[in-house]
C-alpha cells in the first residue's frame, strides 16, 4: 500500500465511523495534498456531510469533519472541542523565534505532524493549533525552544491570536493568469521552476492541490508554494501597450 493509499484509507475509515457510528468524527491535521486526498474520498461519502477546518479562516493545516447529514448541526456546533491551542510565551529578553524554530522542538518531543495545526508565530511566543489530549504533555515536556527558556499554558481555541497579516504588493504584467505565471510572478522564481513546483504537488491554490501549471487563477485566489509563503492574486484588468494582462498580487511576508 502507497503512503497516498494509507492516508486514504485512514479517511475513509473516519467517513465510515460517522456513517455507521451516526456521530461526528474527524481526522488528523492534513496538509494540502492530504486535504486533496480527503476531499477525494468524501465526494461520493452517503449520508455524510463533510468540510474542512483548521481553527480560523485562513489556516493552511485542516483537518476534514465529517457529520451525519440529516443531523441538524451548524459547522460551529460540529467542531466545537476539535481543536485546543497551545500558547508559547517567551521571555522578554529573548530573541524572535522562527516557525522553524518551534516546530521543531515539537517533532523533537516525538509529536507527528497530523496533531499539530498551524503555528502562528508573534514576536513574544506562538500559538499553535493541536488535537485535544496531547495538550499536558507538552505542557509538561517543552520548556525550550532551541536555547530559549519557555512558558507553556492550554487555552481555548476562541482565544487564538492571529497575528496582524503583513503583505508586499508586486505588480506585474501576464500573457495570461495562469498559475505556472502566477507562482512566477509571486515569488520570484522563473516559470520553469514554478511549473515544476506544481507538478510536484507544492503548490495549493484555493487550500486545495494543483498539479496543472495552466490551470485558470481566479481575482482572489490565494496561493501558497511549500517552503515559499502565501499569495493572493488582489486584482486583474487592464492591458499594458504589448497586449498582456496587468495584476497585482498581495505576498504575505
């Protein structure tokens, strides 16, 4: 069995448990490709209704909720309890530390990836999104990341902070809004190099996986390249004297 086939199946068994079971059930953090995976196998699921969530509009990391579709139940009531929040406060004195930093001191603990959410990062600590039932144990067990001395507390996913979005705008002229151009564009790669990106399963337009480099992007359409950041293409319109398209596009930084 394919590590895609094993992910699978684990999908499908949670479908199955809130089918059969008649209760709602979800699984683990998925990644973009995960996600494309699940909405995959949730497509045809009967009797159950399914949607994503990752604890706050924007999240990269979601997990797939499946509820039993002739339950009267909001999206709300469904994924109340889902997710807890880790809060990492740093000393006043210490140095910003980088998603990477935090991250892994959590892979360092032996936590696996599909636990944890995102990790919203501030400059006096971070909050990140975790499974419930994991939460004492790192309570407990992270005091550092990297060389920095930590406090750690569990608080309810309704007190995330989200940390203020800070963005560049990059305006740009296109042939055509395609993604392989759009990827291009937002981040400074050539097109070669961004359609290979795509390929390869890096690139999420709209919190879903894209593998074509000519597939149409949308005004509004929020694109992320693994390793890279996020964009979001702001606007469209207008020729420039050589007959190509002008756009401007948001990269958060």
């Amino acid at each position: 069995m394919t590590k895609d086939e094993l992910i699978t199946a684990r999908i499908e068994d949670r479908i199955s448990q809130c089918r059969d079971g008649y209760y709602v059930t979800s699984t683990g953090f998925l990644d973009t490709h995960e996600q494309a995976l699940a909405v995959a196998a949730s497509r045809h699921a009967a009797g159950v209704r399914t949607f994503m969530y990752g604890g706050y509009e924007d999240a990269e990391r979601r997990m797939l909720v499946c509820v039993p579709r002739d339950i009267p139940m909001s999206d709300e009531e469904a994924t109340e309890g889902l997710i807890e929040v880790l809060r990492i406060n740093l000393p006043a004195i210490a140095r910003e530390l980088s998603h990477r930093d935090y991250l892994g001191s959590l892979l360092g603990l032996g936590i696996v990836r599909r636990l944890t959410g995102d990790i919203l990062v501030r400059p006096d600590g971070a909050d990140v999104l975790i499974l419930p039932g994991i939460g004492e144990f790192l309570v407990n067990e992270l005091h550092r990341i990297g060389p920095v001395e930590v406090k750690t507390e569990i608080i309810p996913a309704e007190e995330l902070k989200v940390p203020e979005v800070r963005f560049e705008i990059i305006r740009d002229s296109l042939s055509s809004i395609r993604l392989d151009s759009v990827v291009s564009s937002a981040f400074r790669i050539s097109r070669s190099k961004a359609a290979d990106a795509i390929r390869k399963g890096l690139v999420s337009m709209d919190h879903a996986e894209c593998i074509k480099p000519d597939a149409s992007v949308s005004e509004g359409s929020s694109i992320v390249l693994k390793g890279k950041g996020k964009a979001v293409l702001a606007e469209t319109g207008g020729e420039s004297r050589k007959g190509r398209i002008r756009i401007v596009i948001k990269r958060f930084i």
